[in-house]
C-alpha cells in the first residue's frame, strides 16, 4: 500500500492534511461463464397436456433433463439433451420425450436462455399395454438461474417449456426444475 499526503485548503485558507489512502484495484471479474464443457443434471415438477380433435387435457407431471453442452463464444454453447415428462392420468402413465439440440446464453453471469429442437415421442402406458407415438418435431426454451456457482458446479433453477407436433395431436410440457451443472 501507499500512503501519501493530500492537502486541502479550505475556504478559510486554512491547510487541513488529510492522510489519503492509495489502493490498488482488484484484477477485472470474468465477463462471460467461461465453460468449455459442461453436464446438466435436473429434476423437478410440472404438466403434460394434450391437444387434439375432441380437445384438451392436461395433468400434473414430473420432469427430468440431462444435457450436455460445449462453448462457441463467450456466454454461448451448443448443447444436446433429453427432456422426459411423465403424467399419471387415470389408469394409463403418459410420457413424452425430447431429444434436443439447441443454443445456450448465459447473460447478467447467473441467468441463461435456452432454445432447442429435435425429434420427440409420446407414450401411454399400463401394465397390461403400451402405446407410443412418434417421431413428431419438438420446439423447447428455457430460463435458468444459477443461484450458486463454484469452481467446477453450478446449482439452480429452470422454468422449461416444449411443444411437440404429431399428425393428429400436439404436446405441450412445462417444468420448473432443479438442476446441478457440472463443469
């Protein structure tokens, strides 16, 4: 550190020291979330609804996700994923399941939007059958919030949606997740 002395004369003309503090600044935080590989883990819950010819109908539902995603530029990756969503609805468990690839932006250091598309499925299940349909196309976006980052994990939350198109039918999914982003 170094000291040095400031003299201020007031309006009086009277000379008042002051012993003035000179310090050196803390090196510049990183701008972007430098990751050039990256995990995500998450699990939390949501709805799965259905829109077709007799009309709709939705249920509770929980969600996973896995991805995993490279760095392009500062602040943005390329990712890859599976998004599942299951649904008791009456004596059946539906599910729908997305394959994805997509881009990712972190912004402000601890939020990030995400965007995919992909191929996607819907099955209906039991003990006695199961059923499924598909491939159909799938749109996916999401908003997360990392609440803690440390060197190597980063822990939050993602409000994730898809709409997945099929012949007859189309499937709307959203989810509010906990995740663990390894890296």
């Amino acid at each position: 550190m170094r000291f040095g002395l400031v003299t201020v004369v007031l309006t009086l003309g009277f000379p008042v020291p002051l012993h003035a503090t000179v310090l050196a600044m803390p090196p510049a935080l990183p701008r972007d979330v430098s990751r050039p590989f990256s995990v995500t883990l998450g699990m939390g819950g949501g709805f799965l609804a259905l829109k077709d010819n007799i009309g709709f109908d939705a249920a509770v539902a929980w969600s996973a996700t896995i991805r995993t995603a490279v760095r392009i530029l500062a602040d943005w990756n390329i990712f890859a994923g599976l998004d599942y969503t299951n649904a008791p609805k009456k004596e059946l468990v539906f599910g729908n399941t997305v394959l994805q690839l997509g881009v990712q932006k972190h912004f402000i250091k601890r939020f990030y939007l995400r965007a995919g598309v992909g191929p996607s499925w819907v099955t209906a299940a039991n003990e006695e059958m199961s059923q499924s349909v598909g491939p159909g196309w799938a749109f996916v976006g999401g908003l997360g919030y990392e609440g803690v980052q440390l060197p190597g994990l980063a822990l939050g939350i993602e409000v994730r949606s898809s709409w997945s198109s099929f012949a007859n039918e189309s499937w709307h999914t959203g989810a509010l997740n906990a995740f663990a982003t390894f890296y």
